[in-house]
C-alpha cells in the first residue's frame, strides 16, 4: 500500500508553473510536491518508504511536453513527457543520434520502457543513469523552467550528486536540447551488469567520434556521471585511459570492486575505440 | 478522484483513492485478480497488463493515471471461454509451473507477436526480460511462443 498524498494533473504549462510555486517543500508553503512522469522510480520509492512526497504532479496531459523534434539546424529537442521507447522508435533520432537508442535500450524491461521518461531518468540522477552516457558525449543542455523564468545548462552541470541536482524549488526540466554538432557520430556504448535488464550498471562507458572530436562519458564510477574532457580523434585509448583515471572515483560495493570497475573501464575504453 | 476505463472492452467508473495503483484497481475494484503482485516494484512483470497498448508494470502506475485509458488484462484472452491460439500453445507446451508470472508473460507474448510476428529466439527472450519465472520455465515458455507464431518444426 503506497501512503497517502494527493494527485494534480495540470492541462498546461502555465497551470504546472503556478502549481510548483505555490508547493516548494518550504515549512508553510504549500506541500512537498514532486513531478510525476513515468513514475517508474518516485513510485518505486514511495512504495519503499524512501519518498515523503505529498503532492504529485503528472505532467503527462501537458502536450507540449510530449515533442520530440528534429531540425538540421537546431539539433535534437527531448520533452519532459517522452518515453525511451518512443525514443527509441524514433526515426530520426535512429538516423542522426542512434548513442540515445543503444543506451536507452539497456535501461530496465520493456515494461520500464513504456512507461519511464529520458528527462525522469536525468532528474533522478542515479550515478549510474543509462540515458546520462550518452546525453553527456552529445553535449546535452537542460532546459530549466520556473514561474520566475528559464535557464539552460549543460548536463554535466546539472548533476551534483548521487541523486541531486541543480533543480532548485519550483523549477522543472521542461526539455532537453542536443546540439547538432555531434549528429551523425560515430558511437560505442558498453554497459557491465549481471543480467541483461532489472540490474544497476557496475562500469559503463559511451564514447562518440565526429570530424576532429572524440568525447567520453563514464557512469557508475563516480558520484556523478562523468565526462572526460574533449580529445583529439586521434588520440590513443592509452590517454583516454589514463584521463579516465584520472576523473572517476570508483567505489567497493555489493555489486562490483573498485578495481575491476577500474578494470573494466579501460577494457571498455580499448574495445570501442578499436571499433569506431 | 473519479476516474473511467474500459478493461477488457467494458467501461467502468469509479472513485479512486489517488494513492490506489492500478493494479489494485484492477484487482480489488474491477475484481479482476488474474493480474497478480509480485514484488511492487516494477522489478517481476507478475502485474504486467496492456495499457493503450503498450505492457506496463501496473504495480507502479496509479489508477488515477490510467483515467480514460484502455486496459487488457489477461481475462480479456479468451473469447466466449475458448483460451486464445496463445494460451492454447502455453498450456501444450507445459509453459506454466505454478502459473503466478504466467498471465504477464502471456500478455508480453501477445505485445510481441502484434509488433513482430515471426521473433526470433533472442527477441523473444529481450521481449521477457521484464517477466520473471522462478520455476525456471523459460524454454518451455520460449518454445510455447515459437510454436504460436508458427515458428516450430513438429
């Protein structure tokens, strides 16, 4: 049995802003509201005790949350309402992006698929978030929106810890953008878990290479997701290894050791690089 | 939070707690109790019911969620008490143990099959990967899909 709390599901964006400004969390200003996507992990976690939530807020009958737009100029934009699976069905994002759709396919079953958003899984910011290697190598920014106003960032600014963020109260990401400029990339995407769905990655590794570019993100290696600074196409795995060393901080736990994370990393690291 | 669906091709109206999901919803106010609970989580697929078409773990969907949606559960099946061509093929291939994961994974199946009626071996197996079986019945659940899709030398 989940406990109590209460359920709104504004019809638009001017609805949803007014509503997260009046819910801030902040002792005597409305209730602790949180925004309910997919809700394939805040309903997991409310389930197990860990979310005191008490207002919900679906954002799905926000129509303009649901565009998943390509434009050879602009790039790439990813609404707050759009699932991996349509993601993944995406024609274009096959053509120009297909990174997004090799790592959106390794997060969770089908079940999880239909249901959970992109945008979800980035404000969730597990250290070891699928759809944040590949976003991360495609130079993503965050769109960021308020009562107040908006804000952009990069992705790998709005990661601040296991599971926090740069969202401030009252703030939503409402989409995100990827630029144009990493289109059409050559890509490698390597995930080590136990079983194929239903496991956290224990090391995992995206790289992408276009023109004189090659760009490397590292998950579950560190309280964040990691992104390597830009090479050279041509560098040597060797130096990318030697970076990546230098940027993650793997940790010993239930799931893997920190050395055959680190291990497993540069395995990774050597294996794409061959390939692409 | 009043809500309406059609399960199964039937509509429905009710008042719903906004804390329900949608799988008690289905069991305990539609009375439907072939969608089971597994773990709660998402994790199993026990609850694994078509939603507008595509399987969700309803463990983790609110009823409130689902207002206005169309919803299978694996009653709506079999036609007129005849078990569908699918049922028919995992009862032949002794595709249920204990029968607690079976009405997800038929209901997988069933996605499968409209999406991609001749699977292979592999696909079946990635379109599973969100049902669990802890009778260790997969071959026989694999080899049951194979046989419906007309895949199976006999």
């Amino acid at each position: 049995m989940l406990k109590e709390f209460s359920y709104l599901a504004p019809k638009n964006k001017t609805q949803l802003l007014k509503l997260l400004a009046e819910h801030t969390g902040k002792p005597g200003v409305g209730k602790t509201a949180k925004i309910l996507a997919g809700g394939t992990d805040i309903l997991v976690n409310i389930r197990n005790g860990f979310d005191k939530t008490d207002l919900l807020i679906d954002i799905k009958k926000i129509g303009e949350y649901s565009k998943l737009d390509f434009n050879k100029t602009k790039g790439l934009l990813i609404g707050a309402n759009v699932t991996y699976i349509q993601l993944i069905n995406n024609k274009n994002v096959k053509k120009h992006y297909p990174v997004l759709i090799e790592t959106a396919g390794k997060v969770g079953s089908p079940q999880l698929r239909n249901r959970g958003t992109i945008i979800g899984n980035i404000c969730t910011a597990s250290p070891a978030a699928d759809m944040s290697r590949s976003l991360l190598c495609l130079g993503a920014e965050v769109n960021i929106v308020s009562i107040k106003g908006s804000r952009s960032m990069k992705l790998k600014d709005f990661f601040k810890g296991v599971k926090k963020t740069a969202l401030k109260a009252g703030e939503i990401v409402e989409s995100i953008t990827i630029p144009i400029d990493m289109a059409d990339a050559k890509y490698g995407d390597e995930k080590l878990k136990r079983i194929k769905g239903h496991d956290l990655a224990q090391a995992a590794v995206s790289i992408v290479k276009k023109d004189k570019v090659l760009r490397v993100a590292i998950s579950s290696c560190a309280i964040v997701p990691v992104l390597l600074k830009d090479f050279k196409s041509n560098v040597s795995s060797a130096t990318v290894c030697k970076e990546a060393l230098k940027s993650i901080s793997p940790i010993d736990d239930i799931r893997a050791s920190k050395d055959y994370r680190i291990h497993m990393v540069k395995t990774y690291i050597k294996r794409i690089m061959d390939k692409i | 939070m009043k809500i309406n669906v059609k399960v199964n091709g039937k509509k429905y109206e009710r008042d719903v707690r906004e804390n329900m999901t949608l799988l008690r919803f289905i069991r305990e106010e539609i009375g439907l109790t072939g969608t089971k609970e597994g773990c709660g989580v998402g994790e199993c697929g026990a609850c694994t019911v078509i939603l507008n078409g595509k399987t969700v773990n309803s463990c983790i969907v609110l009823a409130v969620e689902a207002d206005g949606a169309v919803i299978e559960t694996i009653e709506g099946e079999a036609k007129n008490g005849k078990m569908s061509k699918l049922q028919n093929s995992f009862h032949e291939h002794h595709a249920v143990q204990c029968g607690f994961c079976t009405p997800g994974m038929v209901l997988s199946a069933k996605t499968l099959l409209k999406e991609n009626p001749k699977p292979s071996e592999h696909e079946i197996k990635e379109a599973l990967e969100g049902n669990f079986c802890r009778c260790t019945g997969y071959q026989q659940i694999i080899e049951a899909i194979q046989d419906a899709s007309g895949q199976m030398k006999k």
